[in-house]
C-alpha cells in the first residue's frame, strides 16, 4: 500500500512538472507569435511617424543606407549624404532632390581611415537638426582572402569602418537636447553564429549588435531610441546583386519594411521572410552544424573564384614549358 502511495505521489510531481513547462512553452510561443505579428504585419497599418523624430536624416549612398534614405525622403525627410565617392554623392543627392523635393546635403569621407574624420564630419552637421542616424557604412572581404589573418591592412579597415563608425554616435548630443532621437545600426545576420573564413566581418557585426542593444538601455529613458537590424541577404554589391527572391530582398523593399518595424521593436530581422528565416535556422540548425556548413560554403566559393586564376597559371606554365 505504501508504495503505490510513493508512486501516486511521484507521478503526480512529475505531471505537475510536465503540465507547469507545457503551459510556459505555449505561453512563450504566444508571445513570440504575438510580437512577430505585431513587428512585421499591424507595422504595416499603423507606421510611426519618423518626422517626430526630427527634419534630418544623416546616411549613405549606397546598397541598404541608400535604400533607406530614399525611402526616409519619400516619407519627408530631408537627407544628408556620406561617402568616400563625391561624383557618387552629387549624383545621389540629385536623385533625391528631383525625386522626392527634399533638401540633401553631402558629407565626402572615408570611413576606413580611422577616428580622425570624426571632428570633420561633426563641425560640417553643425547647425542640421539630426533626428534620425542610419549606420550602415560597412565593408567584407575580398573574395581572394583566404583568411582575414592575409591581410592585416584590410583588418584595421573592416574594423574602422564596421565597428568604429557605429561608435562615434556624436550626433547623439544634439539628440540629447532635444529629448528625441533614432539611431538605426545595421548588423547582420553573420552576427547569430561565429562565420568561419568571415572571422573579423562576424565579429564586428556581433559588435553591432551588443552595441546598440546596450546603448538603447542607457539612453531610452532620455527620448533616444536606438534599433538594431540583422538582415539575412539583401541584394546590394556587397553580396554582389545576388538575385532577388523569396528568401532574398531587394534593398528598397527592405528598407521599406525595415522603417515599419521602428517603435515596435528595437531589435529585428527587418522584414518577415528574414525573421521565419531566423527561426528556422534557430531551430533546425545547430550550432555545430551551421558551423561546418558555412565553412564548406565558403571554401567552395572561394575555390569557385579562384578557378579561372589558377587555370590561367597552369596555361602559363605549359607555355614556359613547351
């Protein structure tokens, strides 16, 4: 008799334990669908009025910050401009000029040089109302690199152009004064698992990341909101205008859907097929796995882009030879 009342009780524990996390899990995933649903399809209805945020835009000429900006003018915003390429910035600010009737003004820089631009490009903004910053200048490898450890030159500018930038949130003073502002870091989604043969690019990413989610904490309380993007792949020239489709978006429309999500969440994929993608390699993928595919992946890529060099070598060396 006594051990049928040790096992009741028993079994009775284990049942509670069961039905206590059963009841959390579906709790959670309420929630996650909950928030998914809000973030990616009620943004689209009820969009935040980004002009509240202040009359200027400060962002880039190209891939996803050009995307943004065109889509910030459309939405009445007057845009600054900066790149390392001047004939590219008059010819953009000209688009958008005649395109949308905004005011632009351009900044010409290069952001792999290090800190010592900073104190420029801050003196040239003075007087611009800035409510809005988008960080996106950012830079990969060349497809030659076999390692990031080739080449240390082109260390220190990934570094200064993905990291540096991010932190050199000067503007956030004049933000600060006014009580309201948007700083928008672009990420990526290399960020969500260490990327062999993209060593220093990942990690600078998850940089990003950490970054802005710390900073939000800080100064949210002081009217400043700052929102971290991590996108899978966007069609721009750094994934060399890879087709768009299903999985694959293109920079306008990315952006788009991006600026939707801002005053819902301050952490995002930036568009629904981004963040199914990022729940179902969470789930599918482990770590271990993801791993050793990115490694194939890039090893076969790279062998791709090396293929022509190497043949023409080998045609050299049977000339020499005959």
């Amino acid at each position: 008799m006594g051990d049928i009342a040790e096992c009741s009780w028993y079994s009775l524990l284990l049942c509670s334990i069961g039905s206590v996390m059963v009841v959390y899990y579906l709790l959670r995933w309420s929630w996650q669908c909950w928030h998914g649903f809000k973030v990616y399809v009620l943004s689209e209805i009820w969009q935040t009025n980004l002009r509240t945020y202040g009359q200027w835009l400060y962002g880039a000429t190209s891939g996803i910050g050009r995307a943004y900006a065109e889509e910030l003018a459309k939405r009445g915003l007057d845009i600054v401009l900066i790149s390392r390429s001047e004939d590219k910035l008059r010819r953009v600010a000209k688009e958008i000029e005649s395109r949308y009737k905004r005011q632009t003004y351009v900044i010409q820089t290069d952001f792999t040089e290090g800190h010592s631009i900073y104190s420029a490009i801050t003196q040239q903004l003075e007087g611009l109302q800035i409510g809005i910053l988008v960080n996106n200048v950012g830079m990969n490898y060349m497809s030659i690199m076999l390692s990031a450890f080739f080449c240390l030159q082109r260390i220190t500018q990934v570094i200064n152009c993905n990291t540096l930038s991010v932190t050199q949130v000067r503007l956030s003073v004049c933000m600060l004064q006014r009580g309201k502002g948007l700083i928008i870091n672009i990420s990526s989604e290399a960020a969500s698992q260490p990327q062999p043969m993209l060593s220093v690019y990942s990690a600078t990413k998850i940089f990003v990341t950490y970054f802005s989610r710390c900073v939000h904490a800080e100064y949210r309380s002081k009217g400043i909101t700052v929102q971290c993007v991590a996108p899978f792949m966007v069609s721009t020239n750094m994934t060399h205008n890879v087709p768009v489709n299903p999985l694959v978006k293109s920079a306008a429309s990315f952006a788009r859907d991006a600026l939707n999500t801002v005053g819902y969440t301050t952490y995002t994929g930036g568009c629904l097929t981004h963040a199914l993608q990022q729940f179902a390699l969470s789930i599918f993928f482990p770590g271990w796995l993801r791993l050793t595919s990115f490694c194939m992946q890039r090893m076969a890529k790279l062998a791709r882009s090396i293929e022509p060099q190497l043949r023409e070598r080998m045609a050299e060396t049977r000339n020499k030879q005959d």
